[in-house]
C-alpha cells in the first residue's frame, strides 16, 4: 500500500506541475494577445482618423474637390504620430517580454 501511496502523490505532483506550466503559458499568451489587440487597435485608430481628415472633400453638386485644410492636415499629422509612437511602445514592450520569457526559460 505505501509504493501505491507514494506513486499516487508522485502522479499528482506530476499532474499539478504541468497544471501549473499550462496555466503560466496560457498566462503568457492571454498577455501577448492583448498587447497585439491593443497595437492593431491603435493602428486601426490612426488608419480612421488619417482617412477622416484627410480625405478630399468632394462637392458633389459642383464636382470639385476642394483642398484639405491645414487644420486638418495638422491634427492628422499630430494625431497619427501619436497613435503611432503608442503603437511602437506597445510593440517594444511585447519585444522586451518575449526576451524575458526566453531568457527565463533557457
């Protein structure tokens, strides 16, 4: 009865060690896969908010199109380097956690 007691705990540790690795790589992707939706969110963002303000305003009844303001092409300008230096935070942070996570592992 003690070897079956003893195989028994080193089953169960076992199965609890690998419940734990499972549960700390679900962790790392759940983590990684919100750093890339927030990423493609804010590349999405600045996507929009080029095309809003920069898109040619057409006067349909006429047929021409009229300048973009300078206001405009200023906030876009603004607007989309700021969105962009997000992203390329974001994208630098997730870098630096995928070196981490190798250099723990390895």
């Amino acid at each position: 009865m003690e070897i079956r007691d003893q195989k028994k705990s080193q089953l169960e540790n076992i199965a609890k060690s690998a419940s734990d690795a499972i549960q700390n790589q679900l962790g790392d992707y759940k983590e990684k896969g919100k750093n890339l939706l927030i990423v493609g969110g804010i590349i999405a963002a600045a996507y929009a908010i080029t095309r809003v303000f920069s898109e040619d305003s057409e006067d349909e009844s006429a047929g021409k199109k009229s300048e973009p303001s300078f206001v405009g092409t200023a906030i876009t300008g603004m607007v989309t380097s700021v969105l962009l230096t997000l992203a390329k935070n974001k994208i630098l942070e997730l870098i630096e956690q995928l070196n981490q996570n190798e250099e723990t592992k390895g």
